[in-house]
C-alpha cells in the first residue's frame, strides 16, 4: 500500500536558510524576531548571521562541520543557527532545560564538534565538552569587524543543516541528520498547502531539542513572517498565553499535550486568543480527541487543528489531517491524513512487502523529507534506513516501527509502535490502546497508562487519571473499561493525580509518572 504525495518542483539547490535571505533583500525593514520585547528586523538578523557566519569559515567550521548551540530562546539563538547554515555547517541543538547528566551524556554522542554556542547562562552546562565554548555577547566586538554579507560558501540540497537526539532502540541518544533539502521541502509544502505568508506571524512553545522546534523556529523567516520567542527556559502556559493575546499572532507547532494544556488555559479564563489563531500544527503523540470537543465546537472558533506524523529522522513532518474532517464514530482512531509534498508512505509487512488496502503494516517514509541517517551509529539503527524495489525501481526509505493502515478515504492512521506492546499476563497490551479506551469515559478527563512492576518482577499496567470531578472511584473506571476491553487489558491499578506531568518536550513524561509511583511507596 503506498499513498503518494504531489510532486513539486524545487529549486536546483533547495537550502533551507535562502528563503530568508531573500526576504531580507526584499523587505529589510520586516520584523524577523520578537524576544522580551526587542525587534529585530530582516536585514539586522541577516548581517549578524553573516557576521557570525564569517567567524566561523575563519575557524575552519565551514561546510560539513558540525556547531552545537546551548542557548535560551534570544535573538542570539537564531543568530547563531543561521549562521551556522550560512557556513555550510549544521547545527545540533543542545537543550539548556535539559538535566546536567543528560546534557552530558548528549556532549558525547556527536562526532567531530567543532564548537558550541553558549551564554554565561548556559555555559557551565557544556564546558566539559572537549571543544571551544563561544559567547556571541563576549564576540561582539570582533563579530563587528567582520563583512556583514554573506560569505562565499556553496550548499547544496544534499548537505546536513541540522542534527537531533532521539531515542535509539538501545536506549542511547540518537544523532539524526537532516538535509537541507528535506527541510526546505517541508517549509515549502506548508507555505503552499496551508497559505503560510508574511502575517503568518508563530510563536515557539516547545523545547529547543524537540525535532518539532527546528520547524517552528525557521518557518516563519522561510515565509517572511515575524517569529515570537518567550523569554523563558521551559514552557510556561500563563506566559505563551499573553504573549498569544497581545500579539497578532496566525501560527502554533506543538505536541499534542501542550495543546491540551493551552486549551484548558484558555477554557478557564473565557479567552480566545487560540480560537483566532489560523492554524496550530500540532502531533509527536497519539491523539486524545475528547480534549479537544468541545473547544473546536466554540462558536466563532476560525482555528485549522492540523494533527500531523513524521518522526526526527525524516524531517519532522510526513503527514497532516484538518482535524475539521474527524468523525469519532466514523473512526476509533483520529486520521493523521496525506503525505507532504514530494513524501510517500508505504506500509509493508516483515518482509518489507506491501500490503493491502485497510491492512496494518509498518509506516515506512520515503521522498525527500528522508535524513542522511544517524551520525556516528552503526549496526541496528542505521539499518532503519533502508531501500526496497518498489515497481521495478530502488527506493530509500526510512522504516518507522510505526504500525498503521489507510482507510477508506486514503487517510492514513497510526495504530501505535511495532514495538510498543508490552506483555502482561501472558498476553501481549500495548498500553496506547488502553488509554484511548479510558479518554472515552465520561468521568475522565485525561490519562496515562503506564508498564510498572509488582514486587514479584512481572509486568502490570497502572493508569493515571486527572478526573473530570471528585468521586471518581477505581470500580467506576474499571466498571466502564470492561465495556469495551476484555479482561487481560484493564489496568491492575488506577491512581488519581492532578494533572499529566510532561517532558521538555511537551509530550506525557511517562517516568516521571513511574517514579511519584515508587515516591508514594505504591
């Protein structure tokens, strides 16, 4: 089964950053960044990056090098990102929120750092690197000697302009690269699928090592929008409220949890500054659509909810669904829809084989969106990235250990991972399934199923559950799951907490729900 995205030309060298150059040729006087109330426009971001870029080609960090950058969200960042690009380089991010012993751990999954990027906030965290740590601040004087234009230095489509941790199927970080051409195909595909210009002003609500981020952070500047910072570390409801009321801001990326978080924000104090928004583009977990109702039934609600798939080694972003089209009695589970420009979606069986229509298979990606595969990793992980004959000709892919089917109207679905299913009681769960069927109960407003151990050593399942008012009782929730769920699959415990607790990421931090567990002696 393969579902086929539209084929659209790209230029001869689709680099991610040109767009942006080119609209600091054109309107140097636009606001390209917002930040604790600084503007800085097209043209000021474009010679500081050049400026940056030039000290960098000095250094020799040039074209195939690699530039961690540990910041805030500031001017700074994006400065020293495009700057990067400019150089030829990529960029790894290094997440100032992250713990000191993860940070760590990071420092040494890169291969060939050349520098990184810090400020006197952030610098302690990575000078165990065994690289120099630069200050943009502390540079400036010497930055400002250097020719605001544009070094000479040929990119091409091919080369790497970013890489991101994710998770390994050992439990080691994963470096994944991405290519300036997968990245500047996905921003051309939003620009023209969804209309995307120079009002679509976005503002950032996720951490800076999410591989949602890179997106949200460039998109706006491929467009010639303004893109709005939040001068804060980690995500803050209160604070991206504001800053979404005061400002005309069209554009949100996130995961699905801190949608729901906003949501709830806005509910509560009768505000609409999400409901004005054009779109939120949000995804990264699997869907809780009873969050999401009664706010999309709001009357004057104009906002396009797009729950879109992709994973970090390709790109970010595969698929998008406007959730305006999903009927829950129509589908148990909510589409994630069509693939991105350039983008096909096949999903095989084990033998790498296509199967037929309305069948599951593993999600597989192929098109332009697909990375240059995980640096410095060799063995099972970079055996992910694959290539199969598909009508008589080889094609690259990635396979996702997403499993899936297409439904009728060609919308994709992803069902849950290959290799989520946990085995309980002789029987093997995957607990994403358990957790859709308690998002259906009325007395539940959200919840979390996660593996926990008995003091035997076998597996359990115990769900966490924010109510949707006091009294909700364990014989009520389990009372209501054997409805739709044989015996072998509802949880053996039920604990009631206040809220979800989320990761840096802004997706459901399943250990920290394990750990308050064992804090609780239960």
């Amino acid at each position: 089964m393969i579902l086929q995205g539209k084929r659209v030309a790209l230029p001869s060298a689709p680099v991610a950053h040109q767009p942006f150059e080119a609209h600091a040729r054109a309107t140097p006087d636009a606001v390209a960044v917002v930040c604790a109330g600084r503007q800085v426009t097209y043209a000021e971001l474009d010679a500081r990056a050049n400026r940056f870029a030039h000290f960098l080609t000095a250094r020799g960090c040039g074209r195939g090098a690699k530039v961690g950058v540990c910041l805030d969200y500031s001017v700074d960042m994006l400065v020293a990102i495009l700057g990067t690009l400019k150089a030829g380089a990529a960029y790894v991010p290094f997440d100032p929120a992250y713990p000191a012993a993860r940070l760590q751990l990071l420092l040494g999954q890169v291969p060939d750092l050349a520098l990184i990027v810090a400020c006197p906030a952030t610098a302690g965290m990575v000078e165990s690197a065994a690289v120099d740590v630069v200050d943009l601040e502390q540079l400036a004087g010497r930055l400002a000697a250097l020719p605001a234009t544009a070094p000479d230095v040929r990119v091409t489509g091919d080369d790497i302009c970013y890489a991101v941790f994710t998770s390994g199927s050992t439990g080691t970080p994963k470096l994944t690269a991405v290519r300036h051409e997968g990245w500047f195909n996905l921003m051309n595909w939003l620009k023209l699928e969804y209309g995307l210009h120079s009002g679509s002003h976005n503002l950032v609500v996720s951490a800076f090592g999410f591989d949602l981020s890179q997106r949200a952070l460039m998109t706006p500047l491929f467009c010639g929008a303004t893109q709005y910072l939040l001068a804060s570390r980690n995500f803050d409801a209160m604070l991206a409220y504001r800053v979404l009321t005061e400002h005309d801001i069209r554009v949100v990326h996130c995961a699905s949890s801190t949608l729901y978080v906003l949501i709830d924000w806005e509910t509560a104090r009768g505000g609409d500054a999400l409901t004005r928004l054009d779109y939120v583009l949000f995804g990264g977990e699997a869907l809780k659509p009873e969050r999401l109702t009664d706010w999309m039934r709001r009357e004057g609600n104009t906002c396009t909810l797009l729950h879109q798939y992709g994973v970090a080694e390709c790109t970010d972003v595969a698929t998008s669904y406007d959730l305006a089209g999903y009927r829950p009695g129509e589908h148990d589970i909510a589409p994630v829809g069509r693939p991105a420009h350039n983008t096909d979606i096949l999903l095989l069986d084990e033998r790498l084989r296509g199967v037929g229509a309305g069948e599951h298979g593993e999600i597989c990606i192929s098109g332009a969106g697909v990375g240059a595969g995980y640096l410095g990793a060799a063995g099972p992980e970079n055996e992910k990235f694959t290539t199969v004959e598909v009508d008589g000709r080889p094609r690259r892919l990635y396979r996702t250990g997403d499993r899936g089917y297409v439904t009728e109207a060609g919308d994709l679905v992803v069902a849950g991972r290959m290799d989520a299913q946990v085995k309980v009681r002789g029987m093997r769960i995957d607990p994403t399934d358990v957790e859709r069927a308690l998002g259906r109960l009325p007395e539940v407003r959200e919840a979390a199923v996660a593996v926990t151990c008995t003091d035997a050593g076998e597996n359990e399942l115990t769900a966490f559950l924010v109510p949707e008012s006091d009294g909700l009782t364990e014989d009520a929730v389990r009372a209501g799951l054997l409805e739709t769920l044989p015996r072998n699959m509802v949880p053996a415990r039920f604990v009631n907490i206040p809220s979800i607790p989320l990761s840096p990421h802004g997706k459901v931090d399943r250990a920290a729900l394990v750990d308050a567990l064992k804090n609780r002696g239960l």
